[in-house]
C-alpha cells in the first residue's frame, strides 16, 4: 500500500560496513536529504529542526518493518538492499523504500518450518528463504529461495525474491519491471504500474495515468503525487506541510 506521511524532517553515509548498530543512522543519512529535496519542490522551508526530527523519526524504519518478528535477527543482504531502495526514493514510492526493508531483521524460523510470512524465516548470507505462502495465518512453510533479483528470474510467490529497490516485483514467476499505460494490473505491489500511472482499485484493472490537483479521482491511488484523493477530488497537501509517498 502506498503510503502518505506528512514530514517531521531530514542529512550522508561513509563506506563503513552496515551493521545492527548503524543500520538506522545510515538510512536516514540517506533518505532525509531526498526527502528534504521533495518538500523543498513544494515550497516547503526546510529547517535545521526539520532535517534532525527526519534524522531521528526515520532511523526507527528498519527495525519497525520487523514488527511482529519474534526475536528478529539483523540481516546484513536484507539491509544492503533496504539502504539501496533509500537510495532511490524519487518522492514518489516511499512504499517501494519500506517494503525494501522488510528483510533488515528476520525471524528464526527453520526451513521446513511452519510460517506465517518471509519476514519470519530464518535469513543468512547466501542462503536465503521465503515463507511458501505469503498470508498471515496461512500455514505456509519456509523455503529455500534466492532474494532480490534482477529482472527474468524466476520467482516463487515473494516479491521480495526480487530487486525491489530497481522496481522489480514477482509477476506470474518472473521478475518484471513496471506495466506500461494499458496493460492489465492487479494484484501486484503499489509500483506494478509504470511511474505515472496506478492500478485502479475496481474493473477494468489496467494502468491508468494518475490526474492532477483539482482533478476528479476514482480512488486514493489516482492522483499524481503529492496530490491525494479526498471527497473524489485530488488535493494537494495543505500549506505548510511536506507530503511524501
């Protein structure tokens, strides 16, 4: 789902290697700034304030995305590619960022075990798992699998079996890019369809061109960011305030 957020505020990271310790400082020293830069193009002032708040709130994400993990465990691949995905964020696709990050710390979860999602199987450098159903409650199993791959490989079920970060999701199998304008969608993740278009929430399902502010919109997903749908109009956000997705 995509996600709003409206901005507490926002600042680089070196080349020491990403541990439990740094993981937090080391994604907001990279988002913060591109957040930063998104306010500013809506013509919100940027305060020292605001950048240390973005500093703090965002340093939380990754051990928030394990929530719900008995015991999670830091996972130094699911933490390159959270730090990747910040590294992306074009003020558009804060969900693709989070999801990226879902596999910081992962659970215990032995392969052949009972799951209940990914994020509760056991991960390891080099060998890596899923959970064989990806529903909450559904009784899956962790199973090996490879994580974060390039586009034509082949997927189980996971979207995380793909490189997130590069827009890549587990469509029929495969790893594939964004639909183009017009092509069928759904269900998929929030970036299924091509930057500037969504997938509308009832029939047909095929990727639309967002609307502008002003705009009548359908549903939530149908304006151009940073505009939203309210009351079945798109809405940009109100003064003073930094909307980012």
């Amino acid at each position: 789902m995509s996600v709003g957020i409206y901005l507490l505020g926002c600042g680089g990271s070196g080349g020491v290697p990403v541990t439990a310790d740094n993981i937090g400082r080391k994604y907001a020293e990279i988002i913060c700034p591109l957040i930063q830069g998104c306010c500013e193009a809506q013509g919100m002032t940027f305060t020292a304030g605001l950048l240390e708040a973005c500093l703090i709130d965002s340093s939380f994400l990754p051990l928030q995305r394990a929530a719900g993990v008995s015991s999670p465990v830091f996972n130094p691949d699911g933490a390159n590619e959270c730090l990747k995905a910040a590294a992306r964020y074009d003020c558009t696709n804060m969900s693709m960022v989070q999801w990226s990050c879902d596999l910081v710390y992962a659970g215990g979860v032995a392969l052949g075990s009972p799951c209940d999602g990914t994020r509760h199987c056991a991960q390891a450098p080099n060998a890596h798992a899923i959970c064989s159903e990806s529903g909450i409650g559904s009784g899956g199993t962790c199973v090996p699998a490879t994580l974060f791959q390039a586009v034509g490989a082949a997927c189980i079920r996971d979207d995380l079996e793909c490189d997130l970060a590069a827009g890549l999701w587990c469509n029929a199998g495969t790893c594939a890019g964004p639909l183009p304008a017009g092509s069928p969608c759904g269900p998929g993740p929030p970036w299924e369809c091509a930057k500037g278009t969504y997938c509308p929430m009832s029939a047909p399902q095929i990727c639309t061109p967002t609307t502008a502010d002003g705009a009548a919109c359908p549903d939530w997903y149908s304006c151009t960011p940073p505009a939203e749908c309210w009351d079945g109009v798109c809405v940009a956000p109100p003064q003073g305030a930094c909307l980012t997705f």
